[in-house]
C-alpha cells in the first residue's frame, strides 16, 4: 500500500504559517531595508565572498575532542566516523547518560533564544535511542531534511511508522501513524508514542515521595495495572485490524 495525497489534516492558512517569518529591520523602513538586503546579498554572491566565507568556516577547529563518539563501543552508533557531536553538547539518554550522535543547539534570534536538537538520520540499531531522546527531550516537532536515499547512497533508516504496516513496536516504545498528508514537496505525519515501559510501582512511589497517601487502596493500585493493560489490549486490536 503506498501514501496518497487524499488526507488533507493541515490547511492552507496553517501551512502557509509554518514558513511564515519578520526579518529584524531595527531603525529602518521594511522596504528600502529588504531592498537593501536583497542588493548587499547579490554583490556578496557577485564579488565570490559567499565563498570566502566558506573556506574561513572550513578552518575553523572542533572546539573539543568528541571522546564519547570517538569511544570504541559507540562507533557503531555513528553514521559517519567523522561527524560526531560534542562531548559539552551532545544529548545523553537516560539515566546512565548514554550515547547517540545528537547535539543541542541554540540560537538566538533577535532577543529570543530558539533551542533545538541536531541528529543524524537513524541507523537501525539506533532507531529505538533515537525515539528514546524523542521521548526524554519531550520533542514534539521532528523535520527531517534529508532523503531516505540519495544518490544510491542510504542516509537515513526509516524509523516512522508506513502503511502497509501503520505501526512500529520497539522494546520500549509503540508508535502508530495516526494520519499523514502529502504535498508537493515534503510529507507531514501525525504519529502516536506510546511509552510501553508504565513501571507503576516506581510511579506510586515517586508520587508518594511528593504527596503522602496517593493511591491509597489496593483497589486504586489494581485499578492502575488495569487501565495499563486496557490500553494495551487496544493498541493490540487497533495493529490487527
């Protein structure tokens, strides 16, 4: 089964705010100052210094030695053997802070400040650490900006859920497609993330520590592990049909 273009989930008006932006034009007039923006980026590109630029940026060095990456255990974990993130930036995962190929970033715009993570397109034995940091940081908006395939070459394993098979279960998380739309020029999916790990009695237990007497009854307890269960009896039936 392959995608169609016959769900439409995001409008025109939504679409066009995505890619919506204010060039800063502090102290001048919007038009004489994209005029002058436009004419100052024209001459750059005219007189090659777009190109200087770039070699000067080719000179700079890495700011650390990438010693978590460059660790014989994780070297597996990388794509390529010599793109690796920072030790100061990288993103640990859980908590014995464990290796993927992603860093933080910020940027500031202005006077606010953007934050982001960079990865590397999934391998498959990195596919579930990569849901996993998904899961940790609490991302809710992934763009992926490279192909599956390029010039014959693989730069990214398929790590969404794709009918015919509308969902992905992995050891610790279930993720379904919940809808997706296709435009001319990217696809936009909607998918579910289901955490699979629901330890309750470490759940209890945290929330005791924060307020005595939560879950007070055996009855409120069982009724913990019962509506764990019916949502996974649902996911069940919801993959079989």
């Amino acid at each position: 089964m392959a995608l169609t273009r016959s769900r439409t989930f995001a409008s025109g008006d939504e679409l066009t705010h995505l890619i919506n932006f204010k060039p800063s034009l502090t102290g001048i007039g919007p038009r004489t100052g994209i005029t002058g923006l436009i004419r100052g980026l024209q001459l750059w590109i005219e007189n090659q210094e777009v190109l200087k630029e770039f070699v000067a940026l080719e000179h700079l060095k890495p700011i650390d030695d990438c010693r978590t990456g460059k660790a014989p255990e994780n070297r597996d974990k990388n794509r390529y053997r010599d793109i690796l993130p920072y030790d100061r930036t990288r993103v640990p995962l859980g908590e014995k802070n464990g290796y993927i190929n992603a860093s933080y970033i910020r940027m500031k715009v202005g006077e606010e400040e953007h934050f982001y993570i960079t990865t590397q397109g999934p391998l498959p034995s990195t596919m579930a650490d990569f849901w996993q940091m998904v899961w940790e940081s609490e991302s809710d908006v992934i763009a992926m900006m490279t192909k599956e395939v390029e010039l014959g070459q693989v730069k990214c394993h398929r790590y969404w859920p794709e009918p015919p098979l509308e969902s992905i279960d992995l050891a610790n998380f279930h993720l379904r497609l919940d809808d997706y739309q296709i435009l001319e020029y990217f696809i936009i999916r909607t998918i579910e993330m289901i955490n699979k790990q629901f330890n309750i009695k470490q759940i209890v237990r945290d929330l005791r520590r924060q307020r005595f007497g939560m879950i007070q009854t055996k009855d409120e307890y069982l009724f913990c592990y019962e509506v764990v269960l019916e949502v996974l009896q649902n996911l069940q039936a919801m993959d079989s049909d």
